[in-house]
C-alpha cells in the first residue's frame, strides 16, 4: 500500500555511529524516509500514537535497550510495527519478541535487501492499521453524530442526509433557523463528520462580543498609540486553526466587527502584531434572522453575506415535524433519568395533549426544557411501577406504542382521527404501527 506519495518512514535507533551510518545510506537510495537516533530514550520520545511509519532497532544499547524501547512502543500503540535487530544470533531471544508483537527480527550481519523487504511489509501494515482506525472513528463519530440529530420525519431525515453531503466538502456552512432547532448542534455534526474532526471546533457567540473586545476575543489583537500588537490571549479565529470556527448569532454582530472578520474569511490570515499569519479554518456561520433578506434591507454586510453563503442549510422548526415531538421528549426524559431508579414514566394525560396541541415556538430547546420540567412537577410525570432495564430506543418505542394505542381507544381505531390527534403524517404512522406491532383493527 506504500506508494509515491506516501514513502516508507523509519525511526531508526543505533548507538554505533558508523553502523547506522550506513544503513540510513541504505535506507536513502531506496527513497526510504530515515529519522536516525542514537539511544532509544530519544526515539520514545519522538513517538506518538500518531506514528506513521516503522522502528528499527538494534537490541544491545546503553541506558534503555531495544527490548525495553519495544515493550514502551507496545504501551504506546500495539500497531506500530517494530523490527528489532540483535548482533547475537539468540534463537530463544528472537522467538519471545517474535511472539510479543515484534515485526521482525534480524540477526547482524544481514543482508541490506532483507531489511528493505521488512521495512516494506511493515510500512504497508501500519498504513492498512492507521486507515482501519480512521474509518472506525469516522463511522463512530457519524454515528453519535447523528444520534444527536434526532427524529425520523421526513424533514430530519433530509436534514442528516444533507449534512453528511456537506460534512465531506470542507466548504464554508451557513445554517439558518429559529431559535433552539439546534444550529449550534448541526455545526457540531459537520465538524464531526468531516476531516477536521480531531481538531478543534472553537464556537463563538457573535451577538455577545461587544466592539471594544472584538479584537482581542476574534483576532487576538489589541490597539494601542503604537497600532495593533499581539495579545497574550490567542484569539478565536487563530484557536480554530486546522479545525472548525463556528460563528453563532452572526446577524447580531457589529458592522464594525464584520468589516474585520470579512477580511479575514477572504485572505485566510490574521495580522496579529502586523505580521500575516495564515489560518486554516473550516467556517460555519448560523443566524437566526434570514440573512439573505438582512443583506438586502441593509442590515447586514451584504459582501459577508455572499462570502459566508457557500453553502445553506435550513433547520425545520419543530411545528413543521411534528411526529419527532413524542420520540424527542421521551429521549429527554431518559437522558435525564440516567442513573436513577426510575427507568420509566407514566405520562399524565394533560402532558401528552400539550405535547401535540403546543405550537413550539422556542423549538427542541423549549421541548427540552418543557421536559426536563416534568421531572418536578409530579404527579403529572411519575416512576412507572415496575422499573424496567430497556434501552433508551426500546423505552422510546414503548412511549410512542403507548400514545399511539391511547389515541386509537379515544379514536376507536379510526386511523384519520389517530392522525389527526397526534398531529402525525399518515406514512408515518403506519410505518409505527408495521414497528410497534400495532393493528388498529384490534381497537374497533
């Protein structure tokens, strides 16, 4: 799997200078990449689990020796293909490493072919290990990504589909919304799902920087008699680099701020001190207000506008999907419960006619709080009789199978009724009932 572009890398530890002299030339004409070190305390040091190549190490050294040093890089990262090379032919030695994880073992004198075939084959294994750990942490992250975005409506669903669209590009994102559909929780989803997810998502609340402290909070300069100079504070947009600036509120922020920050977006760089300093930085941009009609009316730079609107996503407000109320307010609940006695709630009937009747207008963020506040308001939310060990999806299932059979005994089966009062599309419900084992012929 080694290619061109990607060479084989070798830290290699050897305390005969001459020695390892010569192999580092060895290693040079095969276009081999070779850090040379002299004792294995300097290579462990060097090491991280990010490593992408492969150790080769003599045994016998001063101070640390290989046996040691490869016992430490196992510590590290079981993945790191080490090749240990011994000046005794030790057959028993050779076994137990072999049998330990080592790679390889080499006996001096070897011939120079040997330890460029070795090298190879490690070089395509840890290149194989460190392309399998990245899918696995991208297909997790995904995973609680998207878990976090929840809801099965037609709307949500569009909404993950797109997002993880967006997520793999790398362009800037502007997300609009009311308040509390969760822009901030889309912004966190796109950092999560793209390359940039190891590095930083730095969130800054535009509404809440005032003038005077922009400079120092965003761009980590201050002004004095002399001009701008470097702040010992690292700005915002500096702390993003390599990562994630997620700018919240941007509709609140100030035109002088704006000027500033457009700057930046265009060039890339700041100029802290009036040195240029490149960052490199993913921009996602959330406004609750339409910023398209703001740029317009002359209420919002219309030049950040277009530079910002790479591209749009829109969060549903909960009124537009109605059928995620009942799954997102038992989530709620069970997020909140965890590690508690009560696993399980008997709702009161006026709770659950405001769930479908409330018209939301603060969204999943009121939703939360409407149920967060049910947990001290008893009895309208009460421990159910019998504590149960389900998971959160299966309590989730029962919640919805309870409302649902509750709405076709008032409605005595009659699925429009149902529809209706649970304000759900018809779709939707029967895909409930094909999964909750439903049958509204059993309530007629």
């Amino acid at each position: 799997m080694t290619t061109p572009e990607t060479p084989p890398s070798v830290l290699f530890i050897e305390d005969d200078a001459e020695l390892r002299r010569a192999i580092v030339d060895a290693l040079d004409l095969e276009s081999i990449v070779v850090q040379a070190l002299p004792d294995a305390a300097q290579a462990l040091a060097a090491l991280t689990p990010q490593f992408r190549g492969v150790v080769v190490s003599d045994i016998r050294m001063p101070g640390m020796d290989g046996l040691e040093l490869f016992s430490r890089i196992r510590e590290l990262d079981s993945q790191i293909p080490v090749i240990l090379i011994s000046g005794h032919a030790d057959v028993p030695m050779a076994v137990q490493a072999l049998q330990d994880g080592a790679f390889d073992f080499l006996t001096k004198p070897f011939a120079m072919d040997r330890l460029i075939n070795a090298v190879n084959q490690a070089q395509d294994y840890r290149t194989r290990a460190l392309a399998h750990r990245a899918l696995r942490a991208a297909t997790e992250a995904a995973a609680h990504a998207n878990a976090l975005l929840i809801g099965e409506s037609a709307a949500m669903v569009a909404l993950r589909e797109a997002i993880a669209r967006i997520a793999a590009s790398d362009l800037d994102v502007l997300v609009e919304g009311e308040t509390g559909t969760g822009k901030e929780l889309a912004a966190l989803t796109l950092h999560r799902l793209s390359k940039r997810r190891g590095k930083s998502f730095i969130p800054v609340n535009c509404g809440a920087i005032p003038d005077h402290f922009a400079e120092v909070e965003l761009f980590g300069q201050t002004l004095d008699g002399s001009g701008y100079r470097r702040t010992a504070q690292v700005g915002r947009i500096e702390a993003a680099d390599k990562g994630t600036l997620f700018l919240d509120e941007i509709d609140s922020m100030s035109p002088g701020v704006q000027v500033k920050l457009l700057r930046v977006l265009e060039e890339r760089t700041l100029t802290p001190g009036g040195e240029p300093y490149p960052v490199d930085i993913r921009v996602i941009a959330a406004s609750k207000r339409d910023l398209e009609g703001a740029a317009r009316e002359g209420a919002f730079r219309s030049d950040l506008f277009y530079r910002l609107n790479v591209v749009r996503l829109r969060m549903p407000p909960l009124r537009e999907r109605r059928e995620d109320i009942l799954p997102l307010f038992a989530h709620f609940l069970a997020d909140r419960k965890q590690g508690t006695e009560m696993d399980a709630y008997a709702v009161s009937d006026p709770i659950r006619r405001h769930l479908m009747e409330h018209s939301w207008p603060g969204n999943v963020r009121e939703l939360r709080n409407f149920a967060l506040s049910t947990l001290v308001n008893a009895p309208d939310v009460e421990p159910a009789a019998t504590p149960s060990p389900q998971s959160l999806t299966d309590r989730v299932d029962a919640f919805e199978a309870a409302l649902i059979r509750e709405a076709l005994q008032a409605a005595r089966g009659n699925v429009s009724e149902v529809i209706a009062r649970l304000a759900t599309p018809r779709k939707t419900l029967y895909g409930k009932f094909k999964r909750l084992n439903i049958d509204p012929a059993d309530y007629r």
